[in-house]
C-alpha cells in the first residue's frame, strides 16, 4: 500500500485520551480485558481472512460493527506500545535487565505465556516493537488497518495496491506485538496476571522454588468468584480434570470452540486406563461442565516413550501447535518437542478413509432404490464420518479407530473453522434434516425415526457437497 508523506504530527497518538498518554497502561488493561492474547490471535487471523477473500465479515453475534471495535482496540494497542517504546529508549540504561531464570518463574506462574518469540525477544520484548516500528510507522500501522477494515467488510478482496507481501508483513508484526504487550503489561504493572488473578506483586513472582501459594485447589474451585468461560485460568481447567481423572499425565490446549466458548484439549492417559478412554471422555466433561465446554481427544501416554513417529504424527502436531497446561513429571514434553522434525503430512497419500467416504456414498443410492430410508441415513452418516476422519488424518494426524461425527466437527475447529461452520449453517436452515444424522446411533433409535424421501434425497446433496469441499481443502 502507498502511504504517501505525512506530516511530522501524523505519528502522534489518534485513539488515546490525555490521560492514556500520561499513562498507556491504562487502555493496555482495556485490551487485555477485552479478550486474552489468544483471543486476540484468533480475531486477527479471522480479520486477515475476510481481507483477503470474496467474502465480508459479519459476526453472527453483533454483525459487522464488531470490526470496528477491533480495528480501534488494535489501534489503541500499537499507540500503546509506541508511547511505551519512546519512554524505554530515554531510559533503557537504568532499567532492571531481565535475567533468564525468571523466564522459567513466569511460565509456570502467569496464565499465559510466549511460545513463538525468541529468547532475546523474552527477555527484551522492546526489541519486538523495534523492529515493527522501524519497519512500519505508526501512522502506516492506522493506514493499513483501515484498508483491511474497507476490505473486511466489503464483498471484494483488497484491491491490488496492496501486495500479499504487505499484508503479511503487517499481520506478523501486529501477533507479535500482542506477545509483546503482554509481557510488558505482565512485568511493569507490578500485578501480573496469575492463575487466580491475585494480583500478588512481580517481586513475589520473582522468587522461584515454592509451588503458587495462591492456585486454588480443585475443591474449593465452585467457591471462586465467577468469570467468564473465556477468562477463566487454564490451570483451574487442568487441576478439576486431574481431581476428576487421576490418571491425566498430560493435558493441551490445542483449539477453541465459537459457540459456546470452550477449550478443545489433547490428554495423555496412563496406559492401564486406555482402553476405558472413550469413557475418560465423557468423565472428564462431565467434571468440567459447570466451569466451561470442552471437548477431549484421549490417548495413551505409551505415544511418547514407545510408539514411531508414524503413530505420534498428532502427538507432534499437538506439541507444535498447542499449548501445554499440564505435564507430570516424568515426562519430559520439552526433550520431546526438540526432537520433532517437521515432516510434510500430506507427503504420503493416505487415501483409506477418503475411499470408504465414497463406498458409504454409493451405498445411499442402493438404500433408496429399496425404500431403506434408515439405512440410507445410516450411510449418509458414515460418509461424512469417513471423509472428515481422512481431512483430519492428512492436516494433523488424527486417526481414529471409533469416529464419532459429533466430536469430529468439533475437532476440525483446530485446523480452521470452515466445515465447522459448513456443518452450522446448514443445521441453522434445516434443523429437523440435520437432528436426523445426529440420531443415527443406537440402531433401535435410528429405526424410530420418521425420514421422508425428500430429506434422505437433500442430506444425500449434501454430504456430496461435503465431499467436494473437504476435497478441495485437502488439495489447499
């Protein structure tokens, strides 16, 4: 994009008020109020989606106009950091370096922490927003982010002044400052953000050795004071999944769900248990409903010690691409994750499930020729299983000898939220079609059902349907 000249005044601050300038952790509060950091992430990437793609943003819940509020939250952030920046450079020199043992004190202790930034970058997070704003000015920043604001909500992608190069750049300057910000919230306010927002002081946070004083134990966790879903510490999550199943040896984030908000998590299980997994399952949610949603994918813990890397390929995914929240001991994640070599999943054809989608395909027609509209359905069903267990084995690894369909929508929100939302919008404008394909399972319900022609003939569309587009995300 061409920025044109600007006049020396243009870089001063357009979204803060007098007394944000004097004190620019006021508004920082206020974005880190509004969502955590990986919220941010998420409304960011969403963002940079609609700039790029024929279609306009619309959020299903407050239309359009929530954009706005992002795009002067996103503003008010990079005026922030610039304010903040300007200060560190007149007083660099007397500033209290950060030494790297304390880096250790606060992964453990803060809510959230950085895995994408460098060690220097920890350690000096100034050095982030350095190479932003040598690289993009201020005003540049407002500029660019009001053309992805005209792109976001207009039916056309952004127009061809600027480059993709551009739109990158602007993207990972902005995720990284985020990490930036947090870190710089975290340290300088004095009340960091701990696993139950005591506020304790960084003095405290700096000494290492005794475990958190302040975790609430998963007893009393009921008697907290309420937060919402999305704020609620990951650690509380962790310590009511372990009260509920001691065999956890390992718990990660690795996705979110939209609606409601939850956690989609990755646990490791002693191997005695694993065969009682698709049971582990439903315990584990049941102990963490009143807190938030979740939806769990179980595995043995003999993944990390004894399997090849063919078994582990989620596994490693999941350590790429997620966030540990718990881990016993013995396990060592960390050694783990260094020896992770990034290999192409899609570089060996795995074509199993895609075959036996198209098999259950073919066989809807032969249930409809012989008026088995149950059957039929019961196809319909195994279909859109198939192709969707082949989607999530080529993107990430997932393989399952049980697919359940329900949690295999859920489970693609950790790649994108397309056929997620392919799946919700239709249910929107068909509810009585698509409650069907949900009571599929026992048989004795299914054969209880009553299903028209009509309806086995429309999801029979649509599951094709599904089979085109989940093609064409394969070959993305």
């Amino acid at each position: 994009m061409y920025c044109g000249v600007y006049a020396p005044w243009d870089h001063y601050p357009k979204f803060l008020r007098q007394s944000e300038v004097r004190n620019p952790f006021i508004p920082l509060k206020g974005f880190f109020d509004a969502n955590d950091v990986e919220g941010h992430f998420e409304k960011l990437k969403r963002w940079r989606h609609y700039v790029v793609n024929f279609e306009h943003y619309n959020d299903e819940r407050f239309g359009p106009g929530n954009l706005l509020y992002d795009y002067e939250l996103n503003i008010r952030m990079l005026e922030c950091l610039y304010i903040l920046f300007l200060d560190y450079q007149d007083h660099q020199y007397v500033l209290t370096k950060i030494e790297e043992e304390q880096l250790m004190t606060e992964k453990d202790g803060w809510i959230w922490y950085p895995s994408h930034l460098t060690k220097a970058e920890l350690l000096n997070p100034y050095l982030i927003i350095k190479a932003a704003f040598d690289e993009i000015q201020p005003e540049q920043f407002r500029d660019h982010l009001w053309e992805w604001i005209n792109a976001a909500l207009s039916s056309n992608a952004i127009d061809e002044t600027t480059t993709p190069g551009e739109i990158i750049t602007v993207y990972e300057h902005i995720k990284k400052m985020y990490s930036a910000a947090w870190l710089i919230f975290q340290r300088e306010t004095n009340k960091p953000s701990l696993p139950n927002n005591t506020g304790i002081d960084a003095a405290t946070l700096s000494k290492s050795g005794a475990e958190n004083p302040f975790e609430p134990e998963v007893g009393i966790i009921d008697q907290m004071v309420p937060q919402s879903p999305a704020t609620k510490p990951l650690k509380t999550f962790a310590k009511a999944i372990i009260g509920a199943a001691p065999m956890v040896k390992a718990i990660m984030l690795i996705g979110t769900i939209k609606d409601p908000f939850g956690h989609i998590l990755y646990i490791l299980i002693d191997d005695a248990h694993y065969e009682l997994s698709y049971l582990i399952n439903q315990v584990i949610e049941h102990a963490v409903r009143p807190l938030i949603n979740i939806s769990t994918v179980v595995d043995s813990v003999k993944l990390v010690t004894e399997s090849n890397p063919t078994d582990r390929r989620f596994l490693n995914w999941s350590l790429m691409n997620g966030l540990v929240i718990y881990e016993a001991e013995e396990l060592r994640l960390d050694a783990l994750r260094k020896d992770i070599v990034k290999i192409d999943l899609i570089t060996a054809p795995r074509k199993k499930w895609l075959t036996l989608a198209t098999l259950h395909y073919k066989e809807i027609n032969y249930y409809i020729r012989r008026k088995d509209l149950h059957d039929a359905l019961h196809a319909i069903h195994q279909s859109m299983e198939a192709v969707i267990s082949e989607f999530m084995d080529v993107k990430v690894g997932f393989e399952t000898t049980i697919p359940n369909l329900t949690r295999l929508i859920t489970l693609t929100l950790i790649v994108d939220s397309k056929i997620s939302d392919w799946f919700t919008k239709r249910k929107d404008k068909h509810p009585e079609i698509y409650n069907l394909i949900e009571n599929v399972y026992p048989e004795s319900v299914r054969e209880t059902l009553i299903i028209s022609e009509e309806q086995i003939m429309e999801l029979m569309q649509e599951t094709g349907n599904l089979l085109m587009l989940i093609s064409d995300l394969l070959n993305e």
